[in-house]
C-alpha cells in the first residue's frame, strides 16, 4: 500500500450546494445563519464550487470565512467552469434560483485552472484554498461542451499537472477529482498524482456497491482517500422528494424508492434515526477522510452534525446486511 498522503483534518464539513440556492431560494441572511450556527458548533471544513449558484456560494461562504482567523479553518473549491458575466448571461439554465449575472464556461486546461483558483479566491475575498477538486469531468455531465472522454487529456496534460506542481510549491495542500461518478476517480488514480477526491452521489447506504468493490481498493492502493458528499443522496434519505442531482432528479428509480422503504422499516425496529446512520455510514470507511453535508438550514446543519455521535446499536447493521442493504465488505461504524 502507498504512504498516505494528505487528508483533511476535519472529518465533517458544510457544503455549499444548497447555500448555492441549488433546490431553492436561499436570502444572504439563511446563508449567515447556517454559516454562523456550523462554526459555533465546532465545524472548520467548508466546501465550495464556483459551479454553486455560479458564484453566488463563494461569495456567501466567503463574506463569512473573512471575518474567521484564516488557519482555523479547512476551505475546499473547484476548477473546470470559469464564469463570465454578461447581460445576456444563461445563469437561469443552469440555477432558476440565482441572481448570478455569470454564464459557465468549461476548461480543464493549466490556464484554465490557475485562472479559475484566481476568480474563486477573489469572489472568496480569501487567500488560499486548501483542496482543489477538478470538477465534473464526468460521464453524467450533460452539459459538458464534448464528450467526458474527449476533454479529458485536455485535464491530463493541463489540469492534473498544474496543480500537482500548486501542491508541490505549497500554494495549496491537495488536490483530486469532484464528481458523481466512479470512471474519472479511477482513470484520476491511474495517471496522475492526485490526494484526495470529492466522491459524490456514489458512497451511502442507498448506492455504495461500486466504491467498496472497485474504487475503494484502488484508492488504497495509491494512498489516497476521500471527501465523502451526497450521504444522503441530495436529501433523499432525509424525506425530500428527490435523488441526488440534475434537472431530473425528481424522477426516483422505484429501486431506490423500495430500499428506502426498507431502511425505514429497519430504523423504526431498532429505533434509529435514519439520518444518523447515513451519516455514520459514508464516514466509516478508512478511506473516507471527511463527510460534508450541504444545507441553508442552521437547524440542518446542527441536527446533522450532532448525529455523528447518535448511538446506534450493531442489531440495526446486522439485520441490514442480512436483508442484503449492505455490501458485505461494507464498512459500519464503530
């Protein structure tokens, strides 16, 4: 097995997603609430994306984190989409629910992402991110210019590069892939010397199949780990109407819908809160470094952060295993 290499110091953090106005409409002042209530409850790792609100994330993340002392806290963004405002901008294609006057412009070259750290830092009003992810380079990507597969020397010859040599000058710590699938993460681990990735959409207890079987044993091979997002599939395993991302998200597989049924059906046996477990269970693995959730909601972010101490007791894993919910070498919480 590879040395480990960095992993974040903070195993929970807040991401940006929601505070994006992804699903909804969020006021600056929902935003500062939830910022204010997870640092007062000890949360030091934010995540962001350019891609969240097309801007609108970094610069509520930001107008917080400035008035924090800058080494007390972990700060994760993303390159691959540049922005550009205009008064014709498309913002409304991709967020009905921003005021963002920018239009997303994908580029995975080494410009693009000096570029790209260049912007996010102003909008941030910061002066260093911490985690780099390459963002979205990725099969489910419908709104990528070309197929996945055709950009992606593009980022091998231009992306990958630059910010190993960020990383190796220590203008940032790490860097890695942030995206839904498993393809890129893997063809990542093969060609390039990367530390941590964003594993969204693909490790909970609905879906986590593919990460135990294949990626999982790679990423231990190379040394790397993982941010662990979407533990919840976007909300899903939480109540709302919707699984995990993109413009047909409302649409739930009956597949997912029966395993829910059955994961409820089991928490109420044992009397366990199914968040909890969802939350514990996308953290247990040695691999997983950090778990983020994403939400404008100050009593959200404070009931999932104190559900990583709810108890849960080994009776509840045991009957989901045998019920065939949980991979056989999926790991379960302590």
């Amino acid at each position: 097995m590879a040395s480990a290499r960095y992993r974040p110091p903070h195993d929970f953090g807040l991401g940006g997603v929601a505070i994006g106005n992804e699903f909804q409409f969020a006021t600056d002042e929902q935003a500062e609430a939830t910022l204010s209530a997870a640092w007062d409850a000890g949360v030091r790792y934010f995540d962001v994306s350019p891609w969240y609100g097309l801007g609108l994330a970094e610069r509520r993340f930001g107008r917080f984190l400035a008035r924090k002392p800058r080494e007390e806290f972990v700060l994760s963004s993303k390159v691959g989409k540049l922005l550009r405002a205009a008064r014709d901008n498309r913002s409304k294609d991709y967020f009905p629910f921003t005021n963002s006057p920018n239009t997303p412009h994908f580029d995975y070259s080494a410009d693009g992402v000096l570029r790209s750290i260049e912007d996010s830092l102003q909008r941030l009003g910061l002066d260093r991110l911490d985690i780099v992810f390459v963002h979205d380079l990725s099969p489910d990507n419908a709104f990528l210019p070309d197929d996945w597969e055709t950009l992606w020397p593009i980022a091998e010859q231009g992306a990958f590069p630059a910010l190993t040599r960020l990383r190796d000058e220590g203008v940032i710590d790490a860097w890695g892939m942030g995206v839904n699938c498993p393809q890129p993460i893997l063809r990542c681990l093969e060609v390039a010397d990367s530390d941590v990735h964003l594993l969204a959409s693909q490790y909970s207890l609905v879906d986590h199949a593919t990460a135990v079987e294949s990626v999982f044993p790679t990423a231990r091979e190379k040394g790397v780990s993982f941010v662990v997002g979407s533990a919840l599939n976007a909300g899903f395993l939480g109540g709302e109407p919707r699984y995990n991302y993109g413009p047909d998200n409302s649409l739930i597989p009956d597949d997912k819908r029966e395993r829910l049924a059955t994961l409820r059906a089991v928490a109420g046996r044992h009397g366990v809160d199914l968040v909890a477990a969802a939350l514990q269970f996308s953290l247990a693995p040695d691999v997983a470094s950090a778990l983020i959730v994403g939400t404008a909601s100050p009593d959200h972010i404070l009931a999932d952060h104190a559900a990583l101490h709810a108890k849960i007791p080994p009776a509840f894993w045991e009957e989901l295993r045998a019920a065939d919910i949980l991979h056989p070498d999926a790991a379960i919480p302590n």
